[in-house]
C-alpha cells in the first residue's frame, strides 16, 4: 500500500495566511497528519496487481474444473456405454 505523502509545514503556513495563529496552524496540521498516518491507500497498481492474481487464480480454477467437468462426462458415456449393451 502507498502513503499519503503531507507538507506538515507546508500546511501550517497555509492556514496562518489564511489568518490562523500559529499554534492553531500546527495542532491542525498534527491532527490532519495522525489521520494520515492511520489510513492505507490503494494505489492503481495495487489494484491491478489484486486483479491479475484474482484473473489467475480463476484460470487455474476454471482448467481444473474443465479437467473435472470432462472426466464426469467420460464416466457418464462410458457407464451408459455400458448400460446399453446389457440391456440390448
């Protein structure tokens, strides 16, 4: 996961220009970075990481149960192979 990258100081000149005082500016910018901190964040990659090991792990499952799916059709013929040529 990535992290939210936060200008602490960046952020508290921001708000003192806006007409905060200083020690306002910076329990706002330690409250905003503590919530930052506490967050993880999905980035595209990871995303599309999740969905191609999702999309091969479906593949894997989907050959498996062609390979299952095949071998009970098989059985199937072969037991009603079998049927039909003790009922005739």
């Amino acid at each position: 996961m990535a992290t939210v990258t936060f200008d602490t100081h960046k952020f508290v000149k921001t708000l003192e220009a806006a007409g905060l005082p200083e020690q306002q500016a910076e329990a706002i910018s330690i409250a905003v970075r503590d919530s930052h901190e506490s967050v993880d964040v999905a980035t595209r990659r990871d995303v599309d990481d999740l969905r191609k090991d999702i999309d091969s792990k479906l593949e894997k499952m989907e050959l498996r149960l062609t390979i299952k799916l095949g071998t009970i059709v098989m059985l199937a013929l072969g037991a009603f192979t079998a049927l039909s040529k003790w009922i005739a």
